[in-house]
C-alpha cells in the first residue's frame, strides 16, 4: 500500500536531464579558483571538478551525468550510513567538575568549576565498568571503545584517573584532554608509556597572547607551564595540540603555526570558539575576518611543509578535506548532520549524568539519564539527546539550500541553542565553512590535498575519533 501511494505521488519523468524532474540537482560552486569550479549533489555529497570553458558540456553532453549516475548510489549509501547508521563507539568522560584554571570561554559554568565534585576512584572504576559492558553488547568482537578524558580539568582526579587506566588498558583505548598544566615527569611517563592520546590546549604563541584566555582563578598566565610540558611531549607521535580561536589571538594565528611547527607538534586544532557560553560569545571572532586569518595559516602550514618536509595537520581543516575525498574516514564528528553527539558518542558527568556531548553538560535540560542507575539505553532515546542526533541541516535554513552542507553540518547543536536561541538555527561560522570547502576543493584541484592531511588518513575507514578533542 505505501509503495503504491509513492508510486502515485511520484514524477513521471525519467530523470534523463540535471537539475528538472526526477534529474539529480546538481549545484556549481565557485571555489576561487582560475580554471576549475565546483559541482555538488549536495544530498549525496558527490562533487566534481570541472574546466570553467566546459562547463555548459558537463550539463548537457552526457559524459558528466554517466559519471554522475556510476557513482550516486554509492554516495548516497555512505552518507546514509555514516549520518545514521553509527553506534556509540566513545565517551567524553569527565571525572571531575573542577578546574584549577578560569578560562574565559569554557563551556562549563563556573560554579562548577570553582565548587564541583571529583568522581571518587571506586566510582570512576565503576563507571568503567558499566561502559565496557555496555560497549561489549554493542560493538562487534575486537572493536576496542574509546574513552577520553575531558575537561573541566581531569588531571586533577589523577590519582583515580590512573588506578582506572591500568584496570580498564585491555578494554579502552584512552585519551586525555588537558589544560597541560598539571602534568609532571611521572604523569608523563605514565600517559605515553601507554600511548595514551594526550591533547593539550594552548592559545598562543606568547604568553602575552595565550595567557588572555586561559589563567588561573587568580589571572596568572599559564603558558610558560604548557611550554615546559610540550617540550617533554617532543617526539611523541600520540598528542595534538587544541588552540581555541578567538578575538584575542585569530590575528596570530600564522605566528601560532610557526611556533607549533618550531615545537614539533605534530596535529594541532584552530578551533573556533564555541559560542555556548556567554563568556565565549564576549570573545567570538567575526566570522568572516576569522576566516580570512584562518586560511592564513592553513597556507603557512603548506610553505613550512614545503620548506622543512615536516607536516603540521591542521586537525580540524584536515576533516573537511576528508569528508570531500572519502567521506567515511572522516575522524572528527562535529562538521557531519546530525553531528556525533549523542550517536557516534555521549558524555559522562562527574556525577555519571549523561549527555549528548561535553559542550551540554552545563545545560540540565540535556541530561538524558545516568550512568550508575543503567540508564544508557534510554538515555540515547531520550528526548534530550534526540533533540540533538535529530538536528538536521535539512532543517535548517540556509543550509538546507547550501551545496556544502554535508562538508559543513553547521555546527554546533549547543551553541545554536544558547547562542541563537533553537536547534533550527544555524551555527556561528558559516563563512568559516565556505571558505574552508572552497579552500579544501582548490587545493584539489592543485593536486595539493596531500600537503595537508596526516600520514595514515586512508589507512582505514572507520570513523572511531582517533583524536583527542571534539
Ligand atoms: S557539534 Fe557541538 S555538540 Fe556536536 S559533537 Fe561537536 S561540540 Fe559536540
Ligand atoms: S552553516 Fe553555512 S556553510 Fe554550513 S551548511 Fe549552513 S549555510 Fe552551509
């Protein structure tokens, strides 16, 4: 009965033309290139590159639609899979509320920073417990479950934090997020005699322009510590570093990549800011100046690479790149619709509540459920989690009628929500998006898309996150 109702409401036409009846949409970009723009069936993230004085015949020779039909089902089929057809495979786990610093922008209210709880080591253990049973039902045999240590500041439960790491080694692979300011010798020893990911934030390249962001209670820098801790991370292959773009250090940003690629870092994030809290909104770039400052650096990742032979992935760039040439081994989940949150992985509380993704654990409407009462299951079908693995670009407008769309996923879910005011609502850095798709697809183009990804980005197609941040 329903296939002959949709047989009914169906258009008659064959489809033999692009762009009317049931032909495919196909939308042309202009990726800022002199010989090549872009083309894109936005539902089916398929693209192409195309010679500027051929494009009238891409639309009407028929080469470029025989093209476009060996490849749409495949397309369409992985874009399925990987917006809806995932299981968890990860937490954010954050054994504590507190933070030892008063960062302008964090996403985690202050109260709890200042005043919060540690989880106690019997019940981060626990915890750990709970989830390998939960992720041993769900995954199949040998797929390890990752669990990252989050932020408020983790390091300051180290005690519980290790005890659980040397329980659970054989069942996780772990990843610590930090502040780095708490790490000494042993930690150190600790953390990458194990190949733990380490990812450690830091905003800038001097402490005049790092230390603006990220202090102590009592507004002292910290740069001089993170420096001291990167040093001793040289030469260890598992650690990135995050630096949170802002008003404050988005003119630095070129210096910022020198200066990691002078330490050797060897993955960094240019993160812009995640506008949830007010604190971050005071400090939010423009969207259209972070992008033009932003591209700055990602060209002077490819002249240092070009010059020294050493790469510096730009983590977050490098994402988008490889949602356009492999979709699915993609390893970061924010810029896909409906983002990770919620479905690739959740976030565990200090006190085991359970949220979509870190960035909600300050907004209680978005507890699904907890932990130590068993309450995964029905907290993944929660209305609060749905809320956010329901969110759509299709929903959303203008992105419903951008040719990017699955490039982008207009992040981020907490911050339209808090920022501008529904789930419905577009993220704060569209312009940011654009230029980095363009970007990506001039680089293409080039035959230069190599330049900017890590070594082993097709050694695999799972779509784990292999990296420590969001
Ligand atoms: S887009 Fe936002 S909510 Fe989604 S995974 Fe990224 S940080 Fe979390
Ligand atoms: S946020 Fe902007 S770039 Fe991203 S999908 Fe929406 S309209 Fe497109």
């Amino acid at each position: 009965m329903a296939n002959a109702r949709k047989e009914n409401h169906s258009a008659s036409s064959r489809g033999a033309y692009f762009n009317t009846g049931n032909g495919p949409t196909i939308q042309t970009i202009d990726i800022g290139h002199p010989v090549y723009v872009g083309l894109i069936d936005p539902d089916a993230a398929f693209w192409s590159l195309v010679k500027k004085d051929k494009l009238a015949d891409a639309f009407s020779d028929g080469a470029f639609l025989k093209q476009y039909r060996k490849k749409q089902a495949t397309f369409s089929a992985e874009m399925e899979s990987i917006r809806f057809g995932l299981k968890p495979s990860a937490v954010y786990f954050n054994p504590t509320e507190r933070c030892n610093l008063n960062c302008s922008y964090c996403y985690i209210p202050e109260r709890m920073r200042r005043n919060g709880q540690h989880m106690s080591r019997p019940k981060l253990i626990e915890a750990l417990s709970l989830l390998n049973d939960y992720f041993r039902e769900i995954l199949p045999r040998g797929r390890q479950p990752q669990i990252v240590f989050h932020g408020s500041e983790p390091m300051l439960c180290r005690e519980a934090l290790f005890a659980a790491i040397e329980e659970y080694e054989d069942h996780f692979s772990f990843g610590i997020q930090t502040n780095g300011t708490l790490m000494d010798d042993e930690a150190i020893q600790f953390l990458t005699s194990r190949g733990i990911g380490i990812g450690l934030s830091l905003d800038g390249h001097a402490g005049k322009i790092a230390d603006r962001s990220r202090k102590t209670w009592t507004g002292d820098g910290v740069f001089k510590k993170v420096i001291h801790n990167l040093e001793r991370l040289k030469g260890y292959p598992n650690y990135n570093v995050i630096c949170t773009v802002t008003r404050e250090n988005m003119r630095s940003l070129r210096k910022i990549v020198d200066f990691f690629h002078d330490l050797e870092v060897p993955i960094c994030m240019l993160n812009p800011v995640r506008c949830t809290r007010q604190g971050a909104r005071e400090i939010k770039p423009e969207d259209h100046e972070l992008a033009i400052n932003y591209l700055m650096a990602l060209d002077r990742t490819y002249d240092l690479y070009e010059k020294t032979g050493r790469k510096l992935v730009v983590a977050n760039f490098a994402n988008i790149l490889i949602s356009i040439v492999a979709p699915t081994a993609r390893r970061l989940m924010c810029d896909i619709s409906p983002c990770g949150g919620g479905r690739c992985f959740f976030a565990v509380s200090a006190k085991g509540d359970l949220f979509p993704c870190s960035e909600f654990i300050g907004l209680k409407e978005f507890n699904g459920g907890n932990l130590f009462r068993g309450e995964i299951e029905k907290a993944l079908d929660s209305p609060a989690f749905l809320q956010v693995t329901g969110r759509k670009v299709e929903d959303i407008d203008p992105c419903f009628r951008c040719a990017i769309r699955h490039f982008c996923g207009s992040p981020c879910p907490a911050e339209a929500y808090e920022m501008k005011g529904g789930m419905d609502c577009p993220g704060a850095f569209c312009e940011l998006y654009e230029e980095q798709a363009r970007y990506a697809l001039r680089k293409i183009a080039d035959g230069k898309e190599e330049a900017y990804l890590w070594d082993d980005w097709d050694s695999g197609t799972s779509t784990t996150l292999k990296i420590v941040s969001l």
